[in-house]
C-alpha cells in the first residue's frame, strides 16, 4: 500500500508563496499599465489634401455640411454612420463659426448643393464616406478604420474647389466600447482647423 506524503519542507513552502505573490504583482502592474488606456491606445489619425489650398474660411463664412449616404462594410449598410459623420462635421465647425447649416437627411450631391443655396451657404462640405470597419478588435486585433473624403464646393458655381482625405485608425487594444464613431472628432477638427483662415483687424494704435 502506497501512502500520499505532504511536502512539510518550510523551504518548498515559501518558495510557492513567494512565485504566487510574484505572479500577482506582475499582473497587477499590465492592468494598471493598459487598463486605463486601452480604449484609445495608439489611436491616430490624419488628414491628407488634394490639389492646392483650401478656399479661406472666416468666421462670417456661410457652411452647409451636407449629410451623405450611410456607409457600407461587409455588404450591409451602416446606420447612422452619416449621421454621426455629419454631425462631428458640424461640431468642429461650430468652434469657429455659428453659421453652419447641415442636412437632416440623406442627400445626393445636387440635392445638397440645392439646399446649400436656400441656406445661402457659400460653400457646401461634402463627406464622402470611404471607409468605416468596425472590427472585434479586443478578440481578433483588428483595429476599426475610417476613411472619408471631404470635398468642399463654390455653391454658387457648383464646382469642386478643394478636396481632402481624413483617416483614422482605433487602437490595437479594445474594451469592446471603441467604435469608428468615436474616432471621427480628432480628424474632423484637424481638417476644419486647416480650411479656417482668420483675417485679424488691424489695430487702430501703432
């Protein structure tokens, strides 16, 4: 008959002690390294234009930010992507001006130009919804992408006049909570930011 024997060495003992602690200190340290960020790590973003410079904007300047159709990924269509589109146009936008108009529909190019001139808008921003993933990102890292091109029309002569491109890319780690949505404020006001040109008065003191 065999008999189970208990290891009662103190030394044995303490040693398992000592790599359990060691075990939980380490993981301590990664979920109070990544936890906090994980939702936006490496998180980037840019803006890349097309053609010469921008129009100048001011802040007298009359904007409408037409609303365009959804996005498609994987074969199904993506609601309410032009919506959140438009309205972080719109909110970038209103840092520097109140007089922004935007769609409150889905509209094609000449219907936005139409209602850009019943706005008595100047210049119609047009969004172009190229790119919009949203992946499982914290199971397969996969990081969700944003692509749009924004393309910026005289409403009086109906012509393209400047078009850009913003990209934006999710971080390599996710709570399950990131989404393309909440990539779009950093780039729209990037690209709002380059367009804006104030004119500054000048003094009537030397």
């Amino acid at each position: 008959m065999f008999r189970l024997s208990l290891n009662k060495n103190p030394r044995h003992r303490a040693g398992i002690v000592s790599f359990h602690i060691k075990s939980l200190i380490i993981t301590a340290a990664l979920v109070l390294t990544l936890g906090p960020g994980c939702k936006s790590a490496h998180q980037t973003s840019e803006t890349k234009t097309e053609g010469g410079s921008p129009p100048s904007f001011q802040t007298r300047t009359r904007i409408y930010i037409a609303t365009p159709p959804d996005a498609i990924f994987k074969d199904q269509t993506v609601a309410r992507s032009s919506k959140h589109t438009k309205e972080a146009l719109g909110d970038a936008f209103r840092l520097f001006t109140k007089l922004t108009f935007t769609g409150k529909t889905q509209e094609t190019l000449n219907e936005a130009l139409e209602h850009a001139q019943k706005s008595r808008a100047e210049f119609l921003i047009f969004p172009v919804i190229l790119t919009w993933e949203d992946h499982l990102t914290e199971w397969t890292t996969v990081r969700d992408r944003l692509d749009i091109r924004l393309e910026i029309y005289d409403v009086k002569t109906g012509n393209r006049i400047y078009s850009s491109e913003i990209k934006a890319r999710g971080g390599w780690m996710s709570d399950g909570d990131d989404t393309p949505e909440m990539l779009l404020q950093k780039p729209c006001e990037q690209f709002v930011r380059s367009i804006y040109h104030e004119v500054v008065q000048p003094s009537a003191f030397p």
